[in-house]
C-alpha cells in the first residue's frame, strides 16, 4: 500500500476516534461519573501502548532506578489527578 494512501487511512482513524468521543461519552455520562470515564480512558490508552513502550524503550525503562520509578507514579497520579478534578 502506497504511504499516501496509508497516511489517508490513519487519519481518517483518527477522525472517526475523536469524532465518536462526545457521543459516547453523552451515553456513558448516564451511568458513569466523570472521573471513572477519564479512569477508563487512560488506562484504555496505557493498554494500548504498553506493547509500544515494551518493545521500543526496553532498555531506557532498564535503566531507571527507584527514585525515577517514584517520581514517575507521583506524576502520572497527580497529572491524573489534576485533570480530573
């Protein structure tokens, strides 16, 4: 497949994720709260790409040590934290 083509079809992907969003999340709304959406949504996205990070960053996630460790989860629960909030 030609990468123009390729290109057209991943945004188009793209087009149809963002453009499904609000509609879904109206529905959800309805019997979820707003935080366990947001909840829901990141950890979707940490599903995703863990696969990505495990394969492409092996080395780099290697070499953190403890303190990197923790100050990785303090940011990623506060970042969580502050947006949902």
């Amino acid at each position: 497949m030609p990468k123009r083509v390729l290109a057209f079809l991943q945004v188009l992907l793209v087009i149809a994720f963002w453009s499904s969003s609000p509609p879904l999340i109206k529905l959800a709304l309805r019997d979820l709260e707003a935080q366990e959406i947001a909840a829901m949504r990141y950890f979707g996205a940490f599903l995703v790409l863990l696969p990505w990070l495990l394969t492409r960053s092996r080395s780099t996630l290697q070499s953190l040590d403890g303190k990197a460790w923790l100050k990785l989860t303090l940011m990623g629960i506060l970042g969580f934290a502050a947006v949902s909030y």
